[in-house]
C-alpha cells in the first residue's frame, strides 16, 4: 500500500509539472503576442483604430448656375425640403410609420416599394429619402403630426429649378437620378443619395463643369457606425457657372409664337456664330423630369406624336425644300452653265420622258432670269437649272455651306442631314442615279435632308458674304464682333449678292412669295425665302380632280413649312430659320411667324449690347 501511495504521488507530481510547463508555454505564448501587437506592431494598429473611429463622407458640391447672355438665370438651385426616414427609429415597424405618413402625404405604391427597396440596401441609422420637393403646407403638415410619425425626419437642400419651364427646355436640357450604367463609371459622387445628373441640352453636355469638384466631411462614429461628432469639413468646388449666348427676351418671343406648332427655329448671329434663340416645340416640363415623373405622365410625352422630347433644331430632319434653291444657283453660276440674266420658260410643267414634273404655280411663270425665278419661287427654272450643273456640283456646293454634316454646335443630339450623290445611292441604295433625282434635288425635295441649325448657318454665310460660322451655345472667352468668325467659302461676292437681292425681292417686291413676312423696323428690311416640301406624293389623279386644301388634310399628310431670313438687308447680323412641320406652305405659316420673330430681333438688336458680366462666375476649366 505504502508503495502504492508513492506511485501516486509520484504521477500526480509528474501531471502538475506538466500542466504546469504548458501553463507556462501559453503564457509565454500570450505574453510574446501581446507584446507583438502591442509593442512591435503599436502604431499599425493605433493607425487601423483610428480609420475605425474616423469616417470620412463624400459631400455633393452645389450645381453651377446657367445665364442667358445678360445673366438671366436659366438654371437655379432652389431651396428643396425632402422627407426621409430613419428604419431604426420607427419603432420597429417601418410599414406602420409609411401608413401614418401616407394619411398625411400620399404615396404611390410604385413610391413605397422604391422606399422599402432602399432601406434594405441602406444601414439602419441611414436616412432614406421618401420624397423630395415637398410645398410649405406638407412640410408643416409633416411637422405637425411628428409625433404619430416615428422615424420620420424633415430635411433641407438643394433642388433644380428651371424659371421658363418649356421655352428654354431644348437648351438647358434637365436632371435626374443617376442610373445604373452612370453608377458605374466609378464616380464616387453619383453613389450619393439624391445625386442629379444631366440627362440633356447644356445640363448633359457640360455635366462634368456643373457637378463640381467634391467637398468631404470627417466625422466621429461608433462600433456600429453611427455618428458623435463633426471632426473637420470641405465644402468642395461648386460647379462651374456657364454663360449662355441665348437672349431669353427672345427665346421667349420665339417659343410663343411656335408653341401651337411642331417644328424648330434658329437665330443666329451671323459674324460670332452665337445662338440667340433655339426652340423645338412642343416642348416639355424639365421641373418634372428633376422632381421624377409618374407612369402616367411618362406615357402621355413618350407616346405624343409630336416627339416634345426631341430637339428638332438639331435632330430633326426635313427636305428643305425652295430654301435650298439659293445653293442651286450658287452651284449652277460657279460652274458657268448659267448666268444672271440667263432666261427660262416655264409653263407650269416639264417633261422628263413620260414623266410630268409640275411648278407650284400651274400655269407657270413664263419667261424668268435668275433673280425673277428666286422672287416666284419657280420650280421649273430651277429643275433645269439642275440638270444643267449636276448632283455632284450640286452637292459639292452644299457641303461647303455645311449640308450633310453636323454644324459642330456645343449641345447633344445633332444629326448630319444627307446632302446625296451618284457615288451616295450607288454605295448605300444599290441604285443608279436617275436625271430625276436631280430634278428633285434642284428644288430641295428627294434625298436631301437638313436640319433646322443648318439651314440658319447657310442663311448666315448667305448674308455674311459667305463665311460658314460655327454656331455655339456658350458665350466665348475672347469675344470679338469686329470680324467674321467664320470659314471662307470663297464664293464670288457677285453672286452672293445676286443671292441677297433675289432674297430681298421675295420679301419686299410687289410679287414675292414671301408677303406675309414683310418687316420695317424703323427703317430695318429683312430679306428671305419661303419652302414647302410634299411628305406625300401627289398622283396624276388627284392633280386631275383637283387638289385639296392643305387645311383639308390629316395633319401628317399636310406639307412642311419652311422659311429662312436674314436682317437688316442694309448691314445684315441676324439669320434665322424657321421649320413648321406639316403647316401647310412657307409664305401661310412660316414666314409670319418669322415676320414676328424678326421684328423683336430688330426691335432689341442684342447684339448692339455686351453680354453681362456675372459676378459669381468660377472658372470653367476643359470647356
């Protein structure tokens, strides 16, 4: 027994060395450990808690403002009181809340289901926007019910706003929520709350000066995240204020008197290239794409005929019918097939084999010269006149006054117009070109399609004595009015005059097609031309039993309207086109409208004053 005892005692000594060693081993182990991380590796991980302690945020800089040219706001921050709510201070029950609010300002399901969507991203302390833009009466309404609103707080910032709604939409453009594709462009600020880009006009093509430059913010925050305390905070760069060339008392002069129409009008400065005024109408609202618009509104602008979204200034495309006749001529004179005085007869039609090819006036104009053909808008002259100088002459004319391709102005969505070829319709239709091609071509119908913008650029070199300037949005840096800024065409003088007084004659001669655009601003002409181009061909039929009204068809069987004008005839600045979609003719619809337009540009002469000096302009670094 006794030796018995001593074994055990002998094993129990053994087992408490044992632990004993591996208490020391572990200890030896922790204490080598805390040693490392709190000696050897103490400043890694003061900096590391530190970063934990610390949060920095991205701040939204204000959007830069836009001005017309006399530093007329055109785009303003407004004062935007929003609604969110806090998922962790709503009692745990988010949807009771929602439904208590939702007796106060009414929500949408569509509204509701975003919000949920967004608290589920979002951390629970995290606002969550419910709706923006909220009037003094929801806001106070909100404010009154506070206590049966848990979780719901009021917020105040900055909003978008647009003085002059639809008359400058096409210009300015709008705003809106980031999308998805945007997001991942990698630009921290677009992954703020509420962030607004530009989605068109000037908001979307110097959407990158507007934003700014990020400001940051160094708060204090807890294990979970929340924030104790405001460390330190950068504003940022506001975004860049742009100066517009556009004269606001005249785009609102034009937008009213083409707001019951479809169409577009340019007006130009016809030595700076500047745009004074350029309307699409319809238009549209941009204060409701920044605010968000309902399914219903969206259904009502997307499914419109008339396209209120497009700008057709820049994107629309129209045959330019008799406006087109000037670069005919222009073409036929440099390449001698004609001469100013050169007379041909028309008697209402030509043949081209068996083909009749009619003139508006049915029994014709008879024998007319150059000046004559452009005062009577004659088709026949100017289908010989086109067979005589040939598509490519033709073309090679046009181009150099800028059809077929974009003008290169500083806003989005330009289309290049077609200007045709032998070589275009061989390559792209598969087709030869047919001598009547030609016939159309020399009126301005067929292939040709322009734009809006281009027709004001040719109606500017016209009256400029034949520079091609390039149109512009933005007030340029280094202003000068004494020259052209425009590139030679080197055209004879001649015949650009010869251009000018047939121009002038169809205002102001006793027989001129264009009447009805007859300006006199103490003592200030303007000079024109009137075009109507067919959207539907006219059967032999119907010729024989009689042509209808145009005021007697459906709407999309009526012609385009066009017409472009020039002014003072005595020292011309000003050029302008005007297209009305299916109006009916040049000289009934379009050319008074320009007739209105012109008298107020006249009236005002913007172009005798300096654009405005802005007071809080910032630098418009890369534009």
């Amino acid at each position: 027994m006794i030796t018995r005892d001593g074994d055990k005692g002998k094993m129990l000594t053994r087992r408490a060395m044992m632990l004993a060693g591996g208490e020391l081993f572990l200890s030896s182990v922790l204490l080598g450990r805390m040693y490392y991380l709190q000696v050897l590796e103490s400043d890694r991980y003061k900096t590391l808690a530190e970063e934990n302690r610390i949060s920095t945020r991205l701040l939204a800089p204000p959007r830069g403002l836009i001005f017309d040219r006399f530093g007329v706001a055109m785009a303003q921050n407004n004062q935007n009181f929003r609604v969110l709510v806090i998922s962790e201070q709503t009692e745990g029950n988010l949807n009771a809340t929602l439904e208590a609010l939702n007796k106060i300002l009414p929500l949408t399901e569509s509204e509701i289901q975003r919000i949920r969507k967004d608290v589920r991203r979002s951390r629970d302390f995290t606002p969550v926007t419910i709706r923006e833009n909220l009037t003094w009466e929801q806001m106070a309404a909100i404010q009154l019910n506070a206590p049966d609103l848990p979780g719901i707080i009021i917020d105040e910032g900055l909003s978008r706003f647009y003085p002059f709604n639809e008359a400058a939409a096409h210009v300015v453009g709008y705003v809106g929520a980031v999308s998805e594709e945007e997001i991942a462009s990698g630009n921290p600020l677009l992954k703020l709350p509420g962030f607004r880009v530009g989605k068109s006009g000037i908001e979307l093509e110097y959407n990158t000066a507007l934003c700014g430059k990020e400001g940051a913010q160094r708060v204090e925050v807890n294990a979970v995240g929340r924030v104790i305390r405001e460390i330190e905070r950068d504003e940022g760069v506001p975004g860049a204020v742009l100066p517009l060339t556009i004269d606001m008392r005249l785009q609102k002069v034009v937008y009213e008197k083409m707001k019951k129409e479809s169409g577009a009008a340019v007006l130009l400065d016809i030595y700076t290239g500047e745009v004074l005024a350029l309307v699409s109408t319809p238009s549209f609202d941009p204060n409701k794409f920044n605010r968000g618009l309902s399914n219903k509104e969206w259904e009502t602008i997307s499914t419109n005929k008339k396209n209120p979204l497009l700008n057709k200034a820049l994107g629309g495309l129209y045959s330019p019918g008799s406006t087109f006749k000037m670069i005919v001529a222009l073409a036929a004179l440099e390449a001698g097939v004609i001469r100013p005085d050169t007379k041909i007869f028309c008697g209402g039609h030509i043949m081209m084999g068996s083909h009749r090819f009619h003139c508006w006036k049915p029994d014709g104009h008879g024998n007319v010269d150059l000046k004559e053909a452009l005062m009577h808008s004659c088709d026949i002259y100017f289908y010989e006149v086109a067979r005589r100088t040939g598509i490519d002459k033709i073309a090679a004319m046009a181009k150099r006054f800028g059809f077929g391709m974009p003008t290169g102005i500083n806003l989005p969505g330009e289309r290049s117009g077609l200007m045709p070829t032998r070589r275009w319709k061989e390559v792209i239709l598969g087709e030869q070109w047919l001598q009547g091609d030609t016939y159309n071509a020399g009126i301005g119908q067929g292939y040709v399609l322009t734009t809006p913008i281009q027709l004001a650029v040719m109606a500017a070199a016209l009256a400029n004595d034949g520079y091609k300037v390039k149109p512009t949005i933005l007030v340029p840096k280094n202003r000068d009015t004494t020259v052209c800024l425009g590139e030679d065409l080197n055209i004879s003088k001649t015949y650009l005059q010869l251009m000018r007084e047939g121009m002038f004659n169809v205002v102001n001669a006793p027989k001129g097609t264009a009447k009805t655009a007859r300006v006199n601003v103490n003592g200030k002409l303007i000079a024109g031309k009137t075009g109507t181009t067919q959207v539907k061909r006219i059967s032999m039929k119907e010729r024989e039993e009689g042509l209808r009204r145009q005021d007697e068809l459906p709407w999309e069987e009526r012609n385009h309207a066009l017409f472009v004008a020039f002014g003072p005839t005595d020292n011309p600045r000003y050029a302008l086109s005007v297209v009305i979609e299916h109006g009916g003719g040049g000289a009934t619809t379009a050319a008074p409208i320009a007739r209105a337009i012109m008298e107020a540009v006249l009236t005002l002469d913007p172009a005798s004053e300096s654009p405005g000096t802005l007071k809080k302009n910032t630098p418009m670094e890369g534009i």
